[in-house]
C-alpha cells in the first residue's frame, strides 16, 4: 500500500476489506504501506509494516525490495504515482478503474484492474497474482515497459500535438469559410 491514510478517496477501508480477505487464504500475508503518518489498523488480521514519511530514497529500496504485489484501491485520481512507480520496478499492480490510471493501465496486458468499491473481485485478482506466478511476471514485464514509455520528451511530445490540434481547431473557427463555386 502506498499513501496517506488520513485521504479516505484513497479507499483504505477497501483494501483492508481486501488484504483481510487474502489473508484468510494466505495466513501468512504481511503487507508494507509506505505512508506520510501512522494509520489506525483496527480489526487487521495481517501484519503491517508502515513505512512513515519515507525519503524518496527509501520508497525506491521499498518498491525495489520484491514485493509480490502492489494493491491501489483508489475511488478516484489524477494519475496515481504509486501505480507507476511499481510498474517502473517491475512489481505486479492490482488497481481500482480510478480514471487516472486508465491513461496507461490495461487489464491483463499490464496490469489487473476492477472497479474501485468491489473488494472482493481486487481479492480475487490479488490472489490470481499470488498464485500465478507466469501471469505476475508477465505482468510486471510489460507494466516495466510502459513506464519505460513514459517520458518527459514524450510527454512535451503529446503537448506539442495537442497545442497544434487546438490552434487549428480554433483558426478554422475563426476564419471565414472558403468561397463556394458558382
């Protein structure tokens, strides 16, 4: 897990819901929540190891240090950092459909995705990853070379195209229409 446990859009209650549900299956789950203060852990049946206010030294060494998964239950976000930084490091992503992440997350091509209040289907597919092994690393191989994609020279890149796009649209508004023929 990775973020502010005081942001309840990032859907905490879900994962919980979630994390408590993979760990009836697997008992011997312990999860990592990289976070900017404590969270309160009430009714947590796995163990957690809350990694506060970390450097951004110390989240790379945590994304890098083989973790099996990264669960994103987020109703709603812009882009979802989190979810790309695993991906960067080649670690499985389970995330919610938040908008943001539909710019670069696809369903069993780089990633798993459902929709974000439905704990018990991001259940199924943490546990799909844990079990499958070839399908986790299929995974995290092409969730690794979408990041890879993602550049700030293709990013200017974009910008440039969607400028040109915009100053055409409204130079063809603001011209007169060609003469017609006779």
């Amino acid at each position: 897990l990775v973020g502010n446990p005081a942001q309840a859009f990032k859907g905490w209650d879900v994962a919980l819901q979630v994390l408590n549900a993979v760990h009836g299956e697997v008992p011997g789950l312990e999860v990592t929540w990289l976070c900017q203060s404590r969270p309160q852990l009430e009714g947590v049946a796995f163990k957690v190891h809350c990694v506060v206010d970390p450097s951004q030294a110390k989240v790379r060494d945590v994304y890098a240090a083989g973790h099996q998964v990264l669960l994103f239950t987020s109703r709603h976000e812009a882009w979802a950092m989190p979810v790309l930084e695993a991906m960067a490091v080649g670690v499985p992503v389970v995330t919610t459909r938040c908008y943001g992440v539909d710019d670069y997350c696809v369903h069993l091509g780089n990633c798993l995705m459902a929709p974000a209040l439905d704990w018990s289907l991001l259940a199924q597919e943490v546990l799909s990853l844990l079990a499958n092994r070839a399908l986790a690393a299929r995974l995290a191989t092409n969730a690794r070379r979408t990041a890879e994609r993602l550049s700030w020279a293709r990013a200017g890149d974009c910008l440039e195209v969607a400028l040109y796009r915009t100053a055409h649209y409204f130079r063809r508004q603001r011209d007169p229409p060609p003469p017609r023929a006779p």
